[in-house]
C-alpha cells in the first residue's frame, strides 16, 4: 500500500486522502465525471501546464545551475549537497521543511510525471467534447508540446526514464519501466509534431503563457541537438529563425525587464508566466537571486541572497560585454546607499548577485519575473552548433554566433576557427547568453565536459569540487524505486 501512495503521488500529482486507502488509482475516479465541457477542457490544459510554476520556480534551477560553473548556493536547507556532489539516492532537501521538500531532483521528478500524467489525460478526454473546433485541437496540442517538455526535462535530468503516454486508470497502467534513450527521444519527437500541427502562429493576440507554433519548433530544435540529431536540429532551429515571427530584442536587457515583459515576447518565445497577484502564480527565483533582506529600489521588496554567481564566471566576460550587466557586484539598499561586494553576502566577501529576476514593485515576494522555456537567442547558437557539427566553422554558423555576439555588443567571432574550436566558442557563448536559465549544467552534461569543466568552477565558499562519472545524471529517487518494482536505479548509483 505504502508502494501504491507514493507512486501516485509521483505520477498523477493528486492528492490521496488519508483515510481512504484502497486499490483505486483515484485520477481514474476523478475523471469520470469531468472532461465534458469547454471549461472541463479548459481546466484540464491549466493542470497540465501547472507543473512549470513548480519545476521552473525552483526545482529545476536547484538541479542544474546548482551544479555548473556559473553560479551557487547559500548553504541552507540542502542545496550545497548538489553544488557538492554529495547528494545520494535518498536526498530531498531539507526533507520536513514545507515548500523545500520538492527542490532538487526529487521535484524534478514529481513535477514532471504530474504534468504528464494531467496531460495524458487531455490528449485521451478533450478530442471528445463538444467545443469550439479550433480551441479544441488547440488544447490538446498544447498537452503535446508540454508532454514533450516533461519528459525531455527527466531525461536531461536522469537519462533513461519511464514514458508514460496513457492516463493511469489502473496500477498496473501506472507501473512503467524504463524506456531506451531511443525510443525516449522517438515519443518526444512524435509529441513535438503533434504539437506543431495543432498550434496557432505566432500574434501579438496569443494568450501569454501558450505556446505557438514557432515556439515549438524551436523547442524541437534543441531536442534535437541534446539528441546528437543535427540535420534535424539545423532544420528546425532554420525553419524557426527564418519564419519572421520572432527577433531578437535590440537591448539584451530589456530582455529580462520585468516592466518590459510584453514586448520582450519577440525574442522569449514561451516562458513561464509569472503573476504577482495571482496566489501560486509567481517564481521563486527573484527571491533567491537578491541579495539578502532587500527592500532597495533594485531587486524586490524581500530577497533572501541564496544565489550567487562565481567571481571567476563574471570575470570571464568581457568589459563591453552587456550581458555583463545582468549581474552585479553592488547594489542600491532601501536608503538608497550603495552596497559593496564584500557586504553583498554573508558567506564570501566575493559574491556576484545575479540580475535577470528582479521586480522592484514584487508584493514581498510575490513577482512578475518570468522564466524563459526557450528564447530565440538560443535558437540561433542551436543553429550555429548543429551546422558545425555537420559542416565545420561554416559561414552560416559564423553568421549564427555573431548575429548573439553584436545584440552583447561584441565583436564577430575570431574567424578561421577549426571545427572543435568554433563548438567550444559557441557553448562559451551559450553559457554567457544563457546563464541562470537552468541550461549550462545540462550543456556540460550533454557533451560530457563536466568533469574537466567544474573542478575549475570554484571559490571561498566551495574551494574543491570534485564530480564523479556517475554524476553525470542524477540517481532516480529511492522513493520511486520503492513504489515501482519495474524501475532499476542508474549506474553507479546502485
């Protein structure tokens, strides 16, 4: 029985009632009388798409940036054990402690089946409503594209993982065992085309928060270079750009603006919407990027300082850099005063606070910070990677890499670079671009480099890191494998 409970709550997301423990998969009970209306349809995609505030809000953040050479954690409720490696089958952060319970890969996990499991759902129920046509096929498009989204976030995070395509109405539906990276990539590739088929283009009137179909298609071309599937991630990552529905914005800044959110939409193509006056709606990582007590004109009206960038990562732009700008070394305090670095954290005198998620009008914590999915800049070095890959320093992959280079107001890439150098200026590029957008660890991991890559990224705070093989992909939850008798633990975590 203790099996069946915590694979529900992994799966399904639904809350099981304490004092009713049977046989029942109880989403199965749930739905019998749901699923009939336009609003039951409504509903239903809000579900699935729920899981973003969880994994984006902060347990994905906790297990990649965590552990890269970009940033770090305050040691507080557990999260030095992933900027450690010291974390085992058993961990979940500060285990008793409320929201912290689901940081980490744990939450990765949960959140991610959650989603999928509501999504199933759609994809089996909503076709048979009686509804707007377009709408319709809209919503379940959607349960595609973020099916696809979830069960490509766990197998970045944990490499071979169970794929779940059909609701579970039964225990025995729930139990699945690993799927080969493979055919992982197969289901993720089907549900991405399902996705494009159904979704509306790219307007200013798209509902923010949905996906269009450009956006999926970018979304495709990453898959596809995770997948070392470079013909396919070339193809998309073109089609994307060269579709006219998306640019990037003139002033890498504006960006991450939070007063500029609607017209920064251009260049994030989905993000998770972040609502400050909606309860459950807003991020948490604004609070955890500010420094710590702040209610300065600068970051928010309550910041705890829980993340910081590395000296050596800051240090390693270039001065006319402007995405240098996106972190900061001193900062505004409520009386207006200036902070310097050594005052910016209790922890080291050399803390580099990261700038992307600020709103200096948040109600305590409560924000308006979004959180990019996928962003057209990163579409273009998708581009410029997967046509090296295929062709070698190209003058098309050139023209990818400096069109990101000029927007930081950057120089073009030296030119004549040799194949294995051009691939390695473009992940430099990805990780100044992309920092704190849960996307350099799993650039190490993809390619391998992490060993060599993060015993470098240290400081006064954490002087010796020391990964291991096995940490390439995290362990599968223990909880899991206690509640699925199907599923085996990863390698070197046995």
């Amino acid at each position: 029985m203790k099996k069946q409970i915590l694979l529900l709550m992994a799966l399904s997301g639904l809350t099981i009632s304490c004092s009713e423990l049977d046989e029942s998969v109880y989403s199965s009970i749930f739905t019998t009388n749901f699923y009939k209306t336009a609003s039951d349809a409504e509903a239903g995609i809000a579900s699935v798409s729920g899981s973003l505030i969880n994994l984006y809000g902060f347990p994905l953040v906790a297990a990649s940036d965590f552990a890269a050479d970009q940033a770090y954690p305050r040691a507080v409720v557990g999260r030095n054990t992933i900027t450690l490696f010291s974390y085992d089958p058993y961990y979940t952060a500060q285990r008793n402690s409320g929201r912290h319970e689901t940081e980490g890969p744990q939450g990765v996990w949960r959140f991610s089946y959650k989603g999928i499991e509501n999504a199933n759902w759609v994809i089996e129920k909503v076709p048979a409503i009686q509804m707007d046509p377009q709408r319709r096929t809209e919503i379940v498009a959607e349960a595609y594209a973020l099916r696809a989204l979830y069960h490509w976030t766990l197998t970045k995070t944990f490499n071979e993982i169970p794929v779940k395509t059909r609701a579970s109405s039964s225990e025995t539906e729930a139990l699945v065992t690993k799927s080969s990276r493979a055919d992982i990539y197969k289901q993720i590739y089907s549900d991405l085309e399902q996705a494009i088929a159904g979704l509306p283009s790219y307007s200013a009137s798209l509902v923010k928060g949905r996906p269009s179909k450009e956006a999926i298609l970018g979304l495709y071309a990453k898959v596809a270079l995770y997948n070392e599937d470079w013909p396919k991630a070339l193809q998309m990552a073109q089609t994307t750009i060269n579709s006219g529905k998306y640019a990037l914005m003139p002033n890498v800044l504006d960006v991450f603006d939070v007063d500029k959110e609607d017209a920064a939409r251009i260049e994030n193509m989905w993000a998770v919407e972040a609502d400050r006056v909606t309860p459950s709606r807003w991020l948490t990582v604004m609070g955890i990027a500010g420094p710590r007590n702040s209610s300065g004109p600068d970051y928010a009206k309550v910041s705890f300082g829980s993340w910081f960038a590395y000296q050596g990562f800051f240090d390693s732009f270039s001065p006319s850099d402007k995405r240098r700008q996106l972190l900061d070394t001193t900062y505004r305090d409520v009386s207006g005063k200036i902070v310097p670095q050594r005052d910016i954290t209790p922890v080291t005198p050399k803390g580099v606070l990261i700038r992307k998620y600020r709103d200096p009008n948040s109600i305590a914590e409560a924000n308006n910070c979004n959180f990019p999915i996928i962003r057209l800049a990163d579409v273009y070095l998708v581009a410029a990677e997967a046509e090296a890959r295929q062709n070698g320093a190209t003058a098309v992959a050139y023209g990818y890499i400096n069109t990101v280079r000029k927007r930081a107001g950057l120089g073009d890439l030296t030119p004549g670079l040799g194949k294995d150098a051009f691939i390695a200026a473009v992940l430099q590029e990805r990780s100044w671009e992309l920092f704190a957008e849960a996307d350099r660890w799993f650039d190490l991991t993809r390619t391998n480099t992490f060993l060599t890559v993060i015993p470098k990224a240290v400081n006064d705070v954490y002087p010796t890191r020391t990964p291991l093989a096995k940490h390439r992909y995290y362990p599968i939850p223990l909880e899991e494998i206690q509640a699925n008798p199907k599923l085996t633990q990863n390698p070197g975590w046995e």
